[in-house]
C-alpha cells in the first residue's frame, strides 16, 4: 500500500514538473502507462539534469570536491604556470592560493602577474590589495588601493572601498574607518560595511550607537537566500548576538 501510494505520488510530482516546465507532452503518456519506469526515465532524463544545473548543487558539488581532494585546483594552477608562465596563469595561481588562505605566496604570484600585464590591470591590482590585505601587509595594501583608477562600475569601485577602509582600519585610523564604511553601507548590499562599522563602535565603547547598524544587518540578513546567508554566516550570528547584548546592557 505505502509503495502504491509513493508512485502515485511521485506521478503526480512528474506530471506538474512536466506542466510547469513545458516538457515534451509525450512524456505525460509514459508517465501515465508505465507508472515506475516513466516516472523514473523521466526523473533521470528531466528532472535531474536540472537539478545540478542550479547554484546551490553545484557549490555544494564543488565544495565536496574540495572537501576530497582540497589541493586538486592548486595543483593544477601549479603544472598550468610550469607550462606557460604567462599573466593568467600566475593569476590562476595566485587565486587558487588564495582560495586555499595562502595569502603571504599568493602575493608573491599576483605581483608577478601584474609585472608580466602590460599597462595596469586594475582587476590584478585590486587581488593583489586585497591578498596583502589578508597577508599583513596593511600599509601596501592601502598604497595599492588608493593608486586605483576609478572602474566605470560603482560596484568595483566599492568593493575597493571596502578593502581601503579596512586596511586604514588595521593601520589603527579608526574615524577614518567609520566614515568609509558608514559611506558604503548606505549603497552596498550585505552588511559587512554595517558589522565592521559597528564592531569598532562596540570597541570604542559607543554600543548604543552600533545597534541601529547591527538592526539594520539583521533586516539585511533575513532578506538574503540561504546560500547568502551561510557564506557570511559568522558575522550575521556575530551581528544577532552583539545586538542581543546590546540591547540587553
């Protein structure tokens, strides 16, 4: 009875894929005839194809590969620039470093992808920031940030922005900080602008003034997909807990 009850279920989920996807209508009659075995031709031939197609399938392939064999891309950056040593390959490379949190060697390739790039590729220089950034070397990156030319796209240019504000911020010019990341969150979506705005609030002891940016985080943070939000998943709990506590002091 219960395996009866499942197939006709798993019909009826066949016919209304195959409805609101516009499928080949001759599928509805194998469905339809042959219960099990259309359904499942269908489900393998229609459904699932789709189904590793969508974002949330294919990080979460890419992160079990990763999970698996987590030096799989770094080794295949590191043969690509042993046989061209070109610009890209040493980007490549660069980025697979960085993907892995080898920041300090990461450096090293991106200066030596922007040496081989002819002109200044602004894209190769706002990596390189950013990986001195992450590597320490606070006063570099901010060297690198503010020497940028302005990229026809505010988006770009605020993604800079917020390596800038955090590089002054590590080079302890805190005001400085605040003003830039208060800028930024009036126009870039997500709320790291806010939690970082706020986390030097909360440090300074002004935590009454953080808990207008820690509401507004959290607002952002329940309109986000869950994808979004468990990318960035420690700094929204960070923001909810800090809020918590604020509000409760």
């Amino acid at each position: 009875m219960v395996f009866f009850v499942a197939t006709i279920l798993v019909q009826i989920a066949c016919v209304v894929h195959l409805i609101r996807n516009h499928r080949n209508s001759l599928w509805l009659w194998a469905i339809i005839l042959l219960p099990i075995a259309g359904s499942a031709a269908y489900l393998v031939v229609e459904v699932l194809p789709g189904l590793f197609q969508r974002r949330e399938v294919r990080a979460a392939k890419a992160a079990a590969v990763r999970r698996l064999d987590p030096e799989r891309e770094l080794r295949a950056a590191r043969a690509a620039v042993d046989v061209a040593d070109t610009a890209a390959t040493r980007t490549a490379l660069a980025d697979a470093l960085a993907e892995a949190g080898q920041w300090g060697e990461a450096v090293r390739h991106y200066r030596e992808a922007v040496a081989k790039t002819p002109g200044q590729d602004r894209a190769a220089s706002v990596k390189l920031a950013r990986a001195c950034l992450e590597a320490g070397n606070f006063a570099e990156a901010g060297r690198l940030l503010e020497a940028l030319p302005e990229s026809a796209s505010p988006s770009e240019n605020d993604r800079a922005a917020l390596l800038l504000a955090r590089s002054v911020e590590a080079l302890g010019e805190t005001e400085r900080a605040m003003a830039l990341y208060a800028e930024l969150g009036e126009r870039m979506p997500g709320a790291e602008a806010q939690c970082r705005q706020a986390a030097l609030l909360v440090a300074a002891g002004r935590g009454r003034e953080a808990i207008p940016l820690l509401e507004e985080a959290e607002r952002r943070a329940r309109r986000l997909d869950k994808m979004e939000r468990r990318k960035d998943a420690d700094m929204y709990d960070w923001a909810a807990r800090t809020l918590s506590e604020l509000r409760g002091g």
